[in-house]
C-alpha cells in the first residue's frame, strides 16, 4: 500500500472542533479521518451491491409475472387461443 497525502481547506473552527473530538477518543486527526473514510467507502459499497441485489431481485420478479405469451406473437396467440376454444368445444378442459 502505497501512503499519500491529502490536502483540503476547512474552517479553522471546524479544525479545532474535529482535533478536539479526536483528543477525546485519543487518537489523532488522521486516524480518525482515515476510519472515517473507510466507514464511508464501505458503507457506499454494501449499499450498491444492495441496489444491484435488489434490481436482480425485481427483474427476475417482472419476469416471472410476465403473462403466459407475452412475447409470443399476435399470430401464435391467436393459434393458442383457437386450439384452447376447440378442446372446449369438443368437451376436453383447456
């Protein structure tokens, strides 16, 4: 693992707030920073393999609700409809 540095500007009210509650916990600014940036990291990823999940989930839904024939065309639902009204008719169950 590469170590790199990472430079921004903040408020230096903000600055001493955020060393303040680091001292509190007795830890640096930069450890808290770099636990607080894991957390972030982890926490986007859990919620996009959630939204992959939960797209798989509903797509395989639509599919399965899809209504018998429906990407068969006109023509073949047709032929399904007159074969299933000839059984009927000759007394069979469709």
């Amino acid at each position: 693992m590469t170590d790199v540095t990472l430079t921004f500007r903040l408020d230096s009210a903000l600055k001493e707030a955020f060393i303040a509650l680091a001292d509190e916990q007795d830890l640096s600014a930069a450890q808290v920073l770099r636990r607080m940036m894991r957390e972030a990291v982890e926490e986007y990823q859990e919620g996009a393999a959630h939204e992959r999940w939960l797209r798989r989930e509903i797509e395989d839904a639509m599919h399965e609700a899809r209504p018998r024939g429906a990407s068969m065309s006109n023509e073949a639902v047709e032929a399904e409809w007159r074969h299933d009204r000839d059984r009927m008719a000759r007394g069979h169950d469709a």
